[in-house]
C-alpha cells in the first residue's frame, strides 16, 4: 500500500501548478500549493512535508533558494526540482544542493508519478534503516551508559580504545554498575559488531548446565541428551562472547575456558572431536579474582588470560555528579512506559538521591525511579514517593533527631518538605493561590489546608 504523502507544489505558472496538484491528489497524497518561491517558504516554515516540488526558474525567491530553505528548516524532507529543457545544469547543480531528482518541462505526467513513488520508497527505506539502528542502539544498552563524572570519562577514554581491537577484556565492578551494558558498547563498536553478541551469567546456572550450554553434548552423554546439542560458544563464533561473573565459574569449566582463550576450540560434553571457534571474550566480575586467585577457587593463569585490558566501573557513590543524569534518563523511560508526564524531578527529591550511597548501584537507582514513576498521581514525582530507606539514609545524615522514633522522624522530614513545597508554588505564582493548587495538582481546599498546617499565607514565600 503507497504511503500517502504531504507534498508542496511551487510554481509560478497557474496551469502546470494545477496540473501537477490534480495528478498527485489523484494518486491519494495531500497536496498544497504555492504561486511563489515566498510564499512557498512560508508554507515550509509552518507545516512539515513530506515532498517539495518546486520550479526553479521564479521571481523573487527563486527554487534553488527555496531548497536551501527547506533543507535549513527540514533537512529529511525531499526536494524535487522543475527545470526547462535547456537548463539541466540548474537541475544538476541543485541536486549537488541537496535536492533529491528533477523534472524537466513540459512534464510527463508518468514522470511525477514515478519520481514522486521513488522518493517515497527512498523515504521508507531512510525511516527503516534509522529504526533499525535505534532497535540496535537500544538493544545494545548505549542509551543507559550515562556518565560526565571524571571517573566515567576515563572508563570511555579505556573502552573506546579496546573496544577497535579484538583484545580480550575483564570489567571489574559491583553488582549493578552496568558491566554487561560496557560489553555491549565493546561489542556494538568492534569489527564484530555485525556478528552474534552472546552473554552468560555464570552464577545462575550449575555446573553441568553451564557446561552443556557453553559447550554443547553429544547424544547420549548424560541422562537427557536425546540428541546432539551444540554450545553457545560454537554458535558464537565470529562474535563476542561475554562471561558475565565469570568468577563464579567452577575449577573444571575454568580449565576448558582457558584452552578456548590459548587454544581456540574445544569438545562437546560427551564427544571426541575438536570444534573451532573465533570468538572474542569479554568477562566481567563483581569478585576480587585476585583475592579468589589467593584462596585457590580461580585459575592463576585464566585470570591473566582474561585481564590483558582491565575496566573498572565506578559505584554510583563515587560518582555522584551522574546521578541527576541518570535519574532524568530513567524519567524518560518510565514516563514512557507508565504513561506519565513528568517533566523533571524536583530539587528536594534529586536531594536524597544525591545523599545515598546506592548500595544496588545503577540498578537501584532504576528501580526507586520507577517505584516514583508508578507512585505519582499528579504528574510529579514527591520524596514520598521514594523508598523508606532513601529517607532513612537522608535522615541519618541530617540533624540528630533527639529522642524521636525513625517514623516521627520521617514524618517530621516530610513536613518540612511539604512547607518548603507550598512556599515554592506560592512564590513561582506571585501568591496566586488557585495557580499554585493547579501546578500542585490539587484542588483548592486541599492546598489551602497545606497552608494553614505550616501557617503560610497567600503573600509569603520565601
């Protein structure tokens, strides 16, 4: 089925102008007109189209300025140029501007048409392609690799270099920081990237499953194989493979890893024969190695094999100056989902997340976000729409609360939040009691309940 499209057609002779616009409406597209290269630039500065015809030869303004003017104002809109006969070179340098194909007088009506069908098969197949690359992008994890603090600079500055290369790398890091997010950048930015990217969690699977899913089994090698399976890492040969806590990994996978690294292959569960592979392996781990080397339960050797470059991702508590970053991103994304509308976080809440130490790390940032998200009823996120424990934290690094339990506290922080609120809507509505309710989102007996609680009047804000 053919797109309908939103076309502009400009030229200064009234019949071919209407004879264009009667050809494309007859094709289902929504067509406007205009007499003049003016009035044609108006049209572009207020409506977005899909396709711009325009003559070349006009007064004023003519069509090579309005094609400049259309790729300023909307670069992805395709222009179409009309040209005499005579005056190809115009067409030719025009498309060297920019423009998409040309027409020349007097017209075939069958060359719009198919000019026209082109550019929107050129159009489709544009859209396609970028929505393909954003599926990827998301997909990869790109978006959620968030970070201007100094630390995360020199974690970009590391993986950019490595991520060119076919080296192996170990991301070290807590659970949470986005280690499996860094190995698909790694990936997605490798002369691998049009390859497999196959990730492991080596601590939620036994043994023997690891090992069946890793190498493969023959038919018959154990009570189930039925039939002959073959391993991850036999799939994913010519890709990365990424061994996420790969220190969890027990003494005997660890020997068949460390051949895969020296040696390149390996043999299913079961079997006899060698299988080769080309894989890339990226490992992380959120366990010392080298203290796990010390106690005997990880391989010396796999662990230099797998640290030839090392990246060591931050806890969030380290690098603080991300978290309001990270919190609007997370915003976005559950907004989203949700169906809200929040256009930001409010200073007093972007206060506690700032002062807690985030344990769970990135992850748990995600979740308090979207535990708000989900909470707000009025299109804006509150600090009581925020985990107890992020208040508690905040309380415990606040003033000492002499002699009152953790829910007096809590209530008290709460209503010294609550005060601080009213104040501010009142001030932003120059004491405008009604307005401020509205961008409370509530009704006016409820905000004036508010203000006599804390004792504010209508005037008083700061």
């Amino acid at each position: 089925m053919q797109h309908k499209a939103r076309i502009l057609v400009v030229e200064d002779e009234q019949d071919m102008l209407l004879g264009i616009r009667k050809i494309l409406s007859k094709e289902g597209h929504i067509v406007q007109i205009a007499e003049t290269g003016s009035i044609g630039a108006r049209k572009v500065e207020d409506s977005l189209f899909d396709i711009v015809i325009t003559d070349l030869k006009m007064p004023g303004v003519d069509g090579m300025q309005l094609l400049r003017k259309v790729k300023e104002v909307h670069f992805d809109t395709l222009v179409i140029v009309i040209t005499g006969y005579g005056t190809v070179e115009s067409a030719v340098e025009a498309m060297k501007l920019g423009a998409y194909d040309y027409i020349t007088k007097p017209f075939d009506p069958e060359r719009i048409k198919t000019v026209v069908r082109k550019a929107l098969k050129q159009m489709a197949l544009t859209n396609e392609n970028i929505y393909l690359k954003q599926k990827i992008k998301e997909a990869s994890g790109f978006q959620n690799i968030i970070g201007n603090s100094q630390k995360m600079h020199e974690v970009f500055n590391i993986v950019d270099k490595v991520a060119r290369t076919d080296t192996t790398v170990l991301i070290v890091g807590e659970t949470g920081t986005g280690k499996e997010l860094i190995a698909r950048y790694i990936h997605y930015n490798s002369p691998r990237k049009d390859k497999v990217f196959v990730p492991v969690n080596c601590g939620t699977l036994r043994e023997s499953l690891l090992e069946s899913e890793l190498f493969g089994h023959e038919k018959g090698s154990f009570t189930g194989a039925i039939s002959t399976k073959r391993g991850l890492m036999e799939i994913a040969s010519g890709g990365t493979f990424f061994f996420d806590e790969v220190g969890d990994v027990s003494p005997p996978i660890q020997a068949k890893l460390l051949r895969v690294l020296q040696e390149h292959d390996f043999m299913r569960v079961g079997g006899t024969d060698t299988i080769t592979t080309d894989i890339r392996v990226i490992a992380a781990s959120n366990k010392n190695l080298e203290q796990c080397i010390r106690e005997r339960t990880f391989r010396e050797d796999l662990y230099y094999r797998l640290n030839v470059v090392s990246v060591c991702l931050p806890p969030l508590r380290e690098r603080k100056d991300d978290i309001p970053s990270l919190a609007q991103f997370f915003l976005r994304r559950f907004n989203k989902k949700v169906g809200r509308k929040i256009s930001e976080i409010p200073q007093d809440v972007l206060k506690v997340l700032t002062g807690y130490d985030w344990p769970g790390n990135v992850r748990e940032l995600e979740n308090a976000i979207e535990r708000a998200v989900v909470l707000a009823t009025e299109n804006a996120i509150r600090v009581s729409h925020l985990p107890d424990k992020l208040l508690e934290a905040h309380i415990d690094s606040g003033p000492v609360f002499s002699g009152l339990s953790y829910k007096e506290a809590k209530h008290q922080v709460l209503d010294s939040f609550s005060k601080e609120f009213v104040k501010r809507l009142l001030g932003m509505s120059k004491g405008n009691v009604s307005q401020a309710a509205r961008e409370a989102g509530m009704d006016n007996a409820n905000f004036r309940r508010l203000m006599r609680k804390h004792d504010i009047q209508a005037g008083e804000s700061n």
